[in-house]
C-alpha cells in the first residue's frame, strides 16, 4: 500500500468515526467520502494494460497456424508430454493384457 492510499484510509476511517459518532449527517459522509475516493481515483491516472498479442504468422518465412498439431496437442515441452503419454499407453495396455489374461484362465 503507498502513502497515498494509506492517507485515503486514514481520511476514510476519521468519515466514518465522525458518521457513526453523529457529528455529520449522513448525505454530508457520503459526499465527503464520494471527494476522498475520487482524490484517489485522479491520483493514480490513466494507465493502460499489458496485452499479450500472439505473434502473426506469414506465408513468406513463418508456418502457416495449422499446419502442426502436435505442438499444440503436447505444448512447449513436448518431449515429456510424449514420455507421459508412452507411460499412459503402456499402463492401459497391460490392464488390457491382464484382463484378457484374468478372463481367459477364469
């Protein structure tokens, strides 16, 4: 928190002791307090967000978005992604084989 919203908070609570204490009405708290926050609001200005924008691919030197499923199937690391999926299958197969085994010799 920076010195300008600890000060608001300071303002903020003295409002609210003095409403809740009956020394201001509550039309004078609430346009007291509506000054107090748009002195807050102003102070910090206009700021613009940081938005992420893929990078456009062409034609003349770039992949055409599309053409490559695999990266986008598997991500950034697609060799553990790969490793994962060799585990899985391995793993499916052999209940497979023990099941087929089970039914075979039950």
């Amino acid at each position: 928190m920076n010195d300008r919203e600890r000060i608001v908070n300071r303002d903020l609570d003295l409002l609210d002791e003095a409403h809740y204490g009956g020394r201001i009405a509550r039309a004078e708290y609430r346009a007291r307090r509506r000054n107090v926050l748009s002195a807050l609001r102003d102070s910090h200005g206009v700021t613009a967000r940081n938005v992420l924008v893929p990078p456009v691919h062409g034609t003349a030197g770039g992949s055409v978005p599309g053409d490559d499923v695999l990266p986008t199937l598997f991500g950034s690391g697609a060799r553990s992604s790969r490793l994962w999926l060799i585990v899985f299958a391995t793993g499916a197969l052999a209940c497979a084989l023990m099941l087929v085994l089970l039914f075979l010799f039950a």
